[in-house]
C-alpha cells in the first residue's frame, strides 16, 4: 500500500496536468475558426485567419526576420562558444573559473534587467533597431547554453582516445574528422538547436531593442495581442509551435534526443 | 588554480611564460567580445545610468546624484510596487509548489513506462513561447472566454466573472507558465525518497499524514527550496504574463522597468528599479543558501 497511486490522487494529477496543457490546447482549435471575433467553441470552421496571418505584412515579414536572425545567432554563437568551451575544457590558464563564470552569468540576471541594460548601451551604439543589434543581444542569451553543453561534451571526449588514433598514425587533421567530430556531434547539434528555440522565441530583451522597423516575430505577437483580440493570433502560435515540434521531430529522427541531451 | 601552477616544473616555467598565447587568445576571444560588448558594458552602464540626474522629457546630464533611489523610497507608488511583486512571488511560488508537487510525487511513483511520457508532457510547455500560452489564458479566461462561456451557458453565473486585466488573471497564468520549472526542481531532489523509509515509518505505526509530513517533506525539502528560489525569481521578473493578463491595470516593478524606460524615457528611474530589483534578487539567493545549509 506504501507508493501506491490512489484514484483521488490520479484524478488530482489529471485536473493539473489539464491545467498545465489548457492553454496551448486551446489554441490549435480556435486558429481553425472562421468567426471575426474569438468565440468557443467557433460558430463556424476553416482556415481563414491562416490565409489572413500570410497576407498580413507585418506577421509575415516578422517570421522572415525571426527566422534569420535565429540562423544567424546559431552559427555564430556556434562559432564563438564552442572555441571558448574547448579553451576552458582543454587548457590550463589562469582566470579560467573566472571566465567560465563571466561567459555563463547572463543566464542569471532577469531578462527585463539585460533587456533595458543593453537598451542603454546600444542606444548610444545606434544599435537599435538593426540586425546587428539584435543579434548581438540575442548571442548572450545563447551562447551561456551553448558553452555549458560543449563543456559536457568535451568531458566526454577524453583526450586519451585522440591521442590514441594520434599514435596509430593518423593524421591530426583525419583525428578531428574521424574523432573528435563524430564524437561531438551530439553537442554541436543540441546547441544549435537551443540555440534557434531560444532565439526564436526570445521576447522580452527584443522588445527593448527592435525598431518600427525591424520587429521580430514574438515582439509582432505580443503587440498583436495586446491590440487586438481575433483568432489570428491563435494561428500564428500554432504555426510557432508546430516549427518548434518540426525542429525537436528532426533532432529526435536524426540522433535520438536522449543522445543529444546527453545522459 | 595553485595546484596546478605549481605542478608545472620549475625549469619549464619561463619558457612557456615567454611565448605568447596565441592559439588560446584566439579562441576565447571571440566569446569574450560578445559577453563584453552584451553584458558588461550594459550591466555598468546600466549601474552609472541609475545615479544620473535627469532632466524633464528624458535628457541625460553629467550630474550623479542619489535622487532616483531616493525619489523612489519616498514615493507610495514604488513602495506599492515592490509590495505588488512581493505579493505576487511569494503567492504565485507557493501555489506554483501545491500544483507541481503532485506532479513530481506522481513521476516518482508511476511505473517507468508512463514516466518517461509524462516527463517529456510536464516540460513540453517550456518550449512554447509565454507569449502564445499567456494569449492562451486570455481566450480561456476572457470576459467572452470559454471559462465564462461554459459557466454562462450553463445558467450559474449571469455576469461574467472579472479573470483577466486583474491580478487574478495574472495570477492563474504565472502559475501556470512556473510549473514546469518548479517540477523539475522538484523531481531533481525527489532521488532520495525511496519507499523503504515510507514503509519503515508505517511498521511504526505512522498514518498516511504523519509519513507525508516527517518523511516524505523533509526528504524532499532541497527540491523544495530550489523550486521555490527559481519560481519566486523569475515571477517578480516576469514581465509578459502580467502585461498581457493584467491588461495595464497590474503594476509591478517589471511592468514598471519597461514602461519607464520604453514609454516615458526616464531611463535613470528605470535603471535605478532594475537595481532594486537585483538587490531583491541577491536577498532572495541568500536566503536560499542559508536555508540549504541546514539541511546538510
């Protein structure tokens, strides 16, 4: 009788699990709806507001802009993160604690704080409201995710096994594509993929720093939504959501996501 | 750092000193361009930004003055405002705790078949912009909301029930987006609780209640504080949740940063709550070291 699961028990689960999910399952049935004003269960069903989300500039441009954005910060926060993970994993120099410290603490401070500090700074920059800007301000937000899952994956990767292939006689250059790529592989691709979610989503710091200009597609949404009330915005979070799962599905058939987590 | 300094042999030292570090400069410097340019520079811009003396409209002086943090003290709208988040940390992060501890609880025990399943569910809204599952909550918890809806036409209430532009409607939805965080606090710390002392406790004589409170609690209790740490942070942070669900109508210091700094331009009183909000948080941390102390 010790552990067991009661019915009073499952049903409470259940009622909080429904609670937890209520929101994102009520969206993918009202962006179906044909009504001019969010009505549930709709009067009427079809894809209108979809046709509507494609034909309105602003959304449309927003997914655009969003979308390179997000590639941009994942190749270079790649590119930036992963050298400064090996370093840190792989060399002895002082100041190393202090540096992982440093590259990890924006993860620690509120979003709505960094979000006005680098407001400041790039007002000043005239940063705001470009490309350059917002991709700045977004690779601090990914690359503490991206050194912290490379460091993991460097520490898999013990150093012993290249220089086991270095002593077959393989050359450095066959180590790192035979080796030390294959192995990391999982990493890499973990932090590519964080890296995109995070971007992609990324709202509050966006906020502070787009332009009229220059919207990203979460910063369309939240105006969006603060304006006006019709089932357009259920439209465009379902197809948000369904390029989220697309990436984690991917991810999943490619590598298996336990793999890439790690454990 | 010492120990390894001083495994490197002595007549090696000077040498490698001499030659200059190329390859590791190269490749922490990239990193360390973007985390000085983003984070910083802002962070002390943000901290001098916070004693600039300000003129009307916004305009920026060379004067430092104390004036923001004092106007702040002495104004009944800002200490209204940290009581408002206050509130609303402690609140949300205590319901947030009696709606994922089940959860957790529910994980630890369900045979591993459903676990990994339920598991993958409970983290699955982490992945969902706040923004579309605030907009969520709105379409559910609307004056002309499916909640509403439902209650209405079944003849209960007349009148809509006010759930939305409140705190209570900002209540429901940060609760709602903190669970999935608070779980996985929890279920990191639920590793210790195993059925034996549960079943050692009940070959004593303990009821169902007595084993829940001086077994189960106090086994779990580093989970439970993690969770609450993380939940109470991020609540008096949270920005989009209370903006959309309080419609305007909740005022908390992080509605309050933004409106400051992107509405009216006063950066310096902005910049000043951001800093009270960092010392909140660094009192917040150190309540949570003091109390994961004991229980070691």
């Amino acid at each position: 009788m010790i552990g067991q699961l009661t019915i009073p028990f499952r049903l409470l689960v259940a009622c909080i699990y429904l609670f937890l999910l209520a929101p994102i399952l009520i969206v993918l049935p009202l962006s179906f709806s044909n009504d001019s004003y969010i009505t549930f269960p709709p009067e009427s069903w079809g894809l209108r507001w979809y046709a509507a989300m494609f034909s309105h500039a602003g959304f449309a441009q927003a997914l655009w802009i969003s979308f390179v954005i997000a590639v941009t910060v994942t190749i270079l926060g790649l590119a930036a993160g992963v050298p400064a993970a090996f370093a840190i994993r792989r060399r002895q120099f002082i100041g190393r604690e202090f540096l992982l410290n440093l590259f990890t603490a924006p993860l620690l401070l509120p979003s709505i704080v960094l979000g006005l500090a680098i407001l400041l700074v790039f007002v000043q920059a005239r940063l705001l409201g470009t490309y350059t800007g917002l991709i700045i301000a977004h690779l601090i937000i990914t690359t503490p995710y991206v050194i912290r899952i490379m460091l993991t994956a460097f520490s898999t990767l013990p150093p012993s096994v290249e220089d086991a292939a270095t002593m077959l006689g393989a050359s450095p250059f066959t180590v790192v594509r035979r080796i030390t790529l294959p192995l990391m592989m999982p990493g890499f691709i973990a932090s590519a993929a964080l890296s995109f979610l995070l971007s992609f989503d990324e709202v509050v710091i966006s906020l502070f720093i787009t332009g009229p200009r220059l919207r990203t597609l979460p910063v369309e949404i939240f105006d969006y939504v603060e304006s006006q009330t019709d089932p357009m915005t259920a439209a465009v979070s379902v197809v948000l959501v369904a390029a989220t799962l697309l990436i984690i599905f991917l991810i999943e058939r490619t590598l298996g996501l336990s793999k890439t987590i790690g454990k | 750092m010492a120990a390894i300094t001083s495994s490197v042999p002595i007549a090696e030292a000077p040498a490698s000193r001499r030659k200059f570090p190329f390859l590791l400069i190269a490749l922490l410097l990239p990193m360390a361009i973007i985390n000085f340019v983003a984070f910083v520079l802002p962070v002390i811009r943000l901290g001098m930004i916070s004693f600039i003396e300000s003129r009307s409209g916004g305009v920026l002086t060379n004067n430092y003055t104390l004036e923001n943090y004092a106007d702040f003290f002495t104004d009944s709208f800002s200490i209204e405002l940290v009581s408002n988040s206050l509130l609303l940390g402690f609140g949300v992060t205590l319901i947030t705790l009696c709606c994922a501890y089940p959860i957790a609880l529910f994980l630890h025990r369900v045979s591993p078949k459903w676990r990994n399943m339920l598991f993958v569910i409970t983290v699955s809204p982490l992945l969902v912009s706040s923004v579309v599952r605030t907009y969520g909550w709105m379409v559910i918890l609307g004056d002309q909301g499916v909640f509403n809806g439902i209650l209405m036409s079944s003849g209960i209430i007349d009148s809509p029930l006010r759930l939305t532009n409140n705190t209570l409607g900002v209540f429901i939805g940060m609760v709602e987006v903190l669970i999935p965080y608070m779980a996985l606090s929890l279920i990191a710390g639920f590793g210790r609780l195993e059925n034996v002392y549960e079943e050692a406790a009940a070959s004593l004589g303990a009821n169902s209640w007595t084993r829940f409170r001086r077994v189960i609690l106090p086994l779990t209790a580093p989970g439970i504080a993690l969770g609450c740490l993380l939940c109470f942070v991020l609540s008096i942070s949270s920005f989009i949740t209370p903006k959309l669900l309080g419609g305007g109508r909740v005022f908390l210091l992080a509605t309050e940063i933004y409106d400051q700094a992107v509405i009216q331009l006063e950066w310096p009183t902005a910049a000043a709550i951001s800093v009270i909000v960092l010392i909140i948080f660094g009192l917040a941390l150190a309540v949570y070291s003091r109390v994961v102390k004991r229980f070691d």
